[in-house]
C-alpha cells in the first residue's frame, strides 16, 4: 500500500515536469486562405499608454490581428490614419468617413498598481454612435489574454456571436525520424501564441479532449505498449490514469456537467463498444453490446445522447444512442459509404463527421432535423473536425503536400485558414470550450 | 544556442526514460489495469535475435515450407489485408498454421500481435480496424492449436505506419498485423 502510493506520487511528479518542461513546443503559423468577399473595413487606432515605460503590448494590434484572422473584418493600416485618437471624445467622425471606415475602435492602456485597465470604445462611423464603452481590468500576468477577451467582445458586438478569439487549441505534433518519433500533446492560444507541451512521448498520442471547464485534458497514450486513457490537469501538469484495461482503451468524450467519460473499450473478446466512465466512482457502464466496431462518441449538449461510429450496417455509419444505455441506437447517417467520428455542434442541431466523398475524405456537417449533408472542405485526406466553442467555424487536420497541417472553415463553408507548425506534423486538433471567468 | 537546445533534449529524454521505468514499475497494482501476470511481458517488448528455444519449422500442404515462431524472417511475421477488410487472405492460411503449431509446441512462447491500418478516414475508427484484424489473427492462431494465454492484442491504427506516403502502394503495406514474439 505504502509503496504503491509512493510509486503514484513518482507517476504525478513525472508528469508534472513533463508538463512545465515546456520547450521546443510547436509554434503556429496562421494564414487566412479564402475570406468572405466583403470583408468590413474596420480601423483599430494605437492605444494610448501612459505608463514610465513603453507599453506592456500591442493591444490594437493584437485585437486587429484577432479581428482580421475572423476573415469578417479588414482593419485598415495605421499608416493610413488620418488621426489617433483614444478616446471618444477626440474622434472626428468624417476623418474616419473618408476612409470608407464601417466601424471605429479606440481605447487606452492604463496602469491599475501593478496591473492594468484596458478602456475602449466602440464607434458606428456613418451614425456617429458609441455601440460599446467598457472599462475591463487586466492582470499584468494575464494581459494579452485579456486583450483576446476584449477582441471577443468587439466581435460579439458586430455579429451577434460571441468570439472565440480567447479560446485555446490542442493537437498532437509528430516529428523526428522512423526510429526516433516524438509524439507531443500541445496547448495553444487560438491566434497559435503561448505553446506548451504538455506531454512528450516516443509513443503515439491520440485524442485530446477538453473538459467541459477547459482546466484538463483526457487523452490516448500508448507509452505502455498499449492504448491508455489519462486525464491532466493543465495548470498543475498532475495527471491520472483513468482507463488501462486489457485491449483497446480511446476515443475519450467528456460529458457537459463533466462528471463522466464516454470511451471505446474491446476488453477481453477483442470488440469495441462504447462504455461511460463514472470519473469520481470508477462505475464503468457498457451502452452498446455488438460484434461491431463501436466508438468516438461524442455527447448531445444536453447529455442526454452519445453520437458516436458504428460499421454494424457495413460501413461506418453515425449512430445515436440515450447517455443512459437505454433503448437501441438509431442511425442518424444516410448520405455516402463512409460518415464517421461525429463532433456535436454547441450551437445547433448539427454533426461534423469525416465523409468519404468521391474517393476523398472530407469534413461534412450533418444537420440533424432534416437529415442532410454538406461537404465543407476539398482536400483527400482531412480528419478530425473539432467546433469552436460559438459553433462558427471548425477546425480539422489535413495535408499540405506531404505534411500534416490544420485547416479551420466557417459552418457556412466562406471562410478558409490553414495553420501550419514551423516543423513536423500537426494532428487532432480539440478546441476549447469558452474560457471560465 | 544549439549546445543549450540540445541539452535540454536530453534532459528531455532523460526525464522521459525515468519516467517510464517509474510507470513500468507501479503496473502491478494498477487500480484499473486488468493486465495479469503474462501482460507484464509487454512491458519489455522486443524481436531480438532467439536463444535457446529451437526454430520450429513447418511444411506447408503446396511443398513450400515455412519457418514459424520468433526466428522467422520479417516477411513471415507480416499478414497483410485488403481496404477495410479484417479477412485474412487464403495466402496466409498455411503461414498461420505454422505459427500456431510453434506455439502449441513451446507453450512458454508469447505471441504480441500488433494491428495497423492505413491512413485514410478516423483515426478513432482506425484504431477499430487494427483491433478486428488483429483479433482475426488470433482467431486462427487458437483454431489451430495456440492457446489463449500465448496471445496477446493490441491496435495502433494508422499511428505508426511502416511505410510513409500517400498511395496506393504505401497504403497497402500498412494494412497489417505484426506477428511479435515476446522474450
């Protein structure tokens, strides 16, 4: 006993330097590929900074950059401004006219002790009209996160939709050679700054799942020679083992209120079937039981569905069935030979599945009420589609010549950007739910 | 710059290989493993050259024979299969059947069979694939005299390919089952 939980204390520590070994982490490069054909110019003006030194970010940059990257907007270069204003009351509105400016931000960078207070303004330039003025403190730690946060305010203002520009992205890098492979499960701002590793492995890594409070990951490791299922916490790098029974253990699914995994075990007849994981209990339940293979559920936002894959028809299909095992699963795919691992829209009644179209795998959505699909990519070998939290835009894994790259695409299929790593491959991207307050 | 980069790799994979020895040795009493006793093979997995048991050597029913059991050449210890498919080809039947009659007859013997697919669709999905065609394996290896405590599964789906590209050709040589004799 005494031993055993020694030897668990040795596993956390391990993980835990793991976690804050944090280097060579894979950095992101974000180009936007195809944007709406009216992209709405916008001007962001310089923020005004007050403070000894020279200011602690670029903080109109970085919402230009955010709002840019979105593929609605087209922020107008500095260099083009006729004034800089930083507050309101400064503005002069026909300056801003004569651009063919839409809509006008100003703010600016104060000092609050150690830390700051952001405060902008939000300007419809044809009616001379405040939309938005906000005051919103900023940790000094935490700054260019907070400047996220205000992009996606300024975003939410202008569409209706909230912005995501403050969400976090995790994928698995593979580089090295045959014989000496690093796997890297990786977490990224959603603008691909501030990487970190959070586990280094010669073995694969597969599956990163975000819990529905973004502080940790559930994941496939096959460090042990076998597939595993391990929960880490983000912040501390403290992580457990949750699933190591004989056979296959994947496909980790947390449900909305967090408290149990759906997964993908064969256990001893070699059979996948698709199993909940009671976290704080161990209870494991098993919900579906045929010589199929069952797995990659993903939860209704509700909880009261698992969607997941199944080929009991042939091939693989998507099917559904009740979260609490009761009933039969119901096929909920009709088009094509090949729809498999669902993602679950948050904002509505829709399905991202991998579809083989022609010969071609490619990110389709499934719209649930009236049973139809719609091909979103064109590439041969895309995989993995993941919703951004305001289920907007999807995020997938394809190829760019022989390398693995990521790719996001708007639900309404008008907004491209492919994300490349600086070296090796990048896979399985998971994107994180909005961030807790 | 690189002497500094370079050392923290191998701090990297120094911690790393603490790491594993650390988790290979609390296997035991794993709360949630059901690996027994002959599982904890696994942990030291490996194809190196044999010692001490002899070779079994089968004859095949066409006259050709096969060599059989952790000797045998890399190409023997390969079954390959077609798109999506976890049947095994009547080509392997006699391959097969050597390899269970090795096991029969040294029951000490431990036989890791390691599924793969091709890259193409779910990795999730892939996974699956690997796990059926290396359960179809199995099923064989036990019709014909292997038993069930020699074998063991696993599925690495399209993770660890043994040819890189994406063609026809490579896709066809990742569709496997890896016949791995335990030490």
């Amino acid at each position: 006993m005494g031993r055993g939980r020694h030897r668990w204390l040795a596993a956390l520590a391990c993980a835990a330097l793991l976690a804050f070994s944090g280097m060579a982490a894979a950095e992101l490069r974000i180009e936007i590929s195809e944007g709406v054909e009216k992209a709405v110019p916008v001007a962001i003006v310089p923020f005004g900074w007050e403070g000894e030194l020279s200011a602690p970010a670029d903080v109109a940059g970085i919402i230009a950059a955010d709002l840019a990257r979105s593929g609605r907007f087209a922020p107008i270069p500095v260099a083009d401004m006729l004034q800089r204003p930083t507050a309101g009351r400064e503005v002069d509105f026909d300056d801003w006219r004569i651009l063919g400016v839409e809509y006008l931000v100003v703010g600016r960078l104060l000092p609050a002790g150690e830390d700051f207070t952001i405060q902008f303004q939000l300007f419809d330039v044809l009616r001379g009209r405040q939309l938005l003025g906000y005051r919103q403190p900023a940790r000094r730690r935490l700054l260019r996160a907070t400047v996220h946060r205000v992009a996606d305010m300024l975003y939410e203002e202008l569409t209706g939709v909230p912005g995501v520009f403050g969400t976090r992205i995790a994928y698995v890098t593979v580089s090295g050679g045959p014989d000496a492979r690093h796997y890297r499960l990786v977490v990224a701002d959603a603008d691909g700054e501030n990487a970190r590793v959070l586990v280094d492995s010669p073995a694969p890594l597969m599956s990163p799942a975000w819990s529905p409070d973004g502080r940790k990951l559930a994941y496939v490791s096959f460090e042990r020679d076998h597939s595993e299922i391990y929960v880490q916490e983000l912040r501390s790098g403290a992580r457990q083992r949750v699933s190591a029974r004989r056979g296959v253990n994947s496909a980790p699914a947390w449900s909305p209120d967090g408290r149990y995994l759906a997964l993908t075990l064969s256990r001893q007849d070699g059979n996948l079937d698709i199993y909940t994981l009671e976290l704080a209990t161990q209870l494991l339940k098993r919900l579906t039981r045929h010589p199929a293979i069952d797995t990659e559920a993903d939860w209704s936002s509700d909880g009261r569905w698992l969607y997941f894959t199944s080929d009991r028809g042939g091939g693989p299909q998507i099917y559904r069935i009740a979260a609490d095992g009761s009933g039969r699963p119901e096929r909920v795919s009709f088009e094509g030979s090949y729809n498999a691992r669902p993602r679950v829209s948050p904002a509505a009644e829709q399905l991202a599945v991998v579809h083989n179209d022609r010969g071609n795998y490619r990110i389709a959505t499934i719209d649930l009420r009236r049973a139809t699909l719609q091909v979103l990519t064109d590439g041969r070998l895309d995989e993995s589609p993941s919703f951004a939290p305001n289920g907007e835009t999807l995020i997938y894994a394809t190829r760019q010549g022989n390398r693995g790259v990521l790719a996001t695409v708007t639900v309404d299929g008008r907004i491209r950007q492919r994300i490349t790593a600086l070296e090796g491959d990048v896979r399985e991207p998971a994107w994180s739910p909005f961030p807790a307050n | 710059m690189y002497s500094i980069k370079h050392l923290g790799v191998a701090l990297l994979i120094l911690l790393l290989a603490g790491c594993a020895g650390q988790s290979g040795g609390s296997q035991g009493d794993d709360l949630f493993g059901e690996y027994g006793g002959e599982e904890a093979a696994a942990a030291t997995a490996g194809t190196g050259a044999d010692e001490g048991i002899p070779a079994g050597s089968a004859f095949g029913e066409g006259g050709e024979s096969v060599v059989a059991g952790p000797s045998a050449s890399a190409e023997n210890r390969l079954i390959y299969f077609d798109f999506d498919s976890s049947e095994v080809r009547e080509q392997y039947r006699e391959l097969l059947a050597a390899h269970a009659r090795y096991l029969a007859a040294n029951p000490a013997a431990r036989l890791r069979l390691e599924g793969h697919a091709d890259e193409r669709g779910s990795r999730e999905y892939n996974i699956g694939l690997g796990e059926r065609r290396a359960q179809a394996v199995r099923n064989l290896l036990l019709l014909q005299g292997a038993s069930a405590e020699q074998l063991s599964t696993v599925s690495y789906g399209e993770e660890r390919p043994a040819v890189l590209g994406s063609d026809e050709e490579a896709w066809s040589l990742n569709r496997r089952v890896e016949l791995v004799y335990q030490r």
